[in-house]
C-alpha cells in the first residue's frame, strides 16, 4: 500500500517438504510449523524482539539448515557452518550422554 510492505510471508521447505511459514506485518510476525512435520523450528531474536534468525533441525538435535534474517528477509546460512555446528552440538551431546550414564551408575 502506497510502496510500503503490508505482508511478507517466508516458507520453509526442507528435503522438499514444507516445515512451516513465518509471516510478518507492520505490528506484528508469528510463526507457524505445518503439521506433522519431523522438525524442530527454533528462532533468535534481537533484544527489540526482531528476528536475528533461524534454525531448522531434527527431534534429535541435528541441524538441517539455517538462516539469518537482514532487512526483511531470511538468507540461508553456509553449509559449512552448519557443519561445524553440528561437530560442535554431537560433541555436547556426547559429554550429555556420559554425564547421564554415569550418574545411572551411581
């Protein structure tokens, strides 16, 4: 309306399956994650509450893809540092896990 945004709708697709869309109007933004989808969802935002960006990954904790959010818009983030992310999050999930069976063992 008179050159300004009313509505900006963003899909995300991962493997060529819906995951949800985020929508965003002048007073307000929300998110919704299609049903059914084996997903997690998780955004970051800045301390306005604007969004920074956002993660896809599995129930597990494994991240598929992610993006950051400049002017208006969601870019995807290199694959090679969700690759490191991911080295980084397997090796917390390790230290998780041995923390846990140790304290079973007690």
């Amino acid at each position: 309306m008179a050159g300004v945004v009313q509505i900006r709708i963003h899909r995300f697709f991962h493997a060529g399956s819906l995951i949800g869309d985020f929508v965003a109007m002048p007073d307000s933004s929300g998110f919704t994650t299609e049903a059914g989808t084996p997903y997690s969802v998780s955004f970051e935002s800045d301390v306005a509450r604007n969004p920074k960006a956002v993660v896809i990954g599995t129930k597990e904790g494994v991240i598929v893809d992610a993006f950051n959010y400049t002017n208006g818009v969601f870019s995807p983030v290199e694959s090679s540092v969700i690759t490191k992310a991911n080295s980084v999050g397997s090796a917390v999930r390790t230290v998780i896990e041995d923390l846990s069976e140790k304290s079973k063992k007690k």
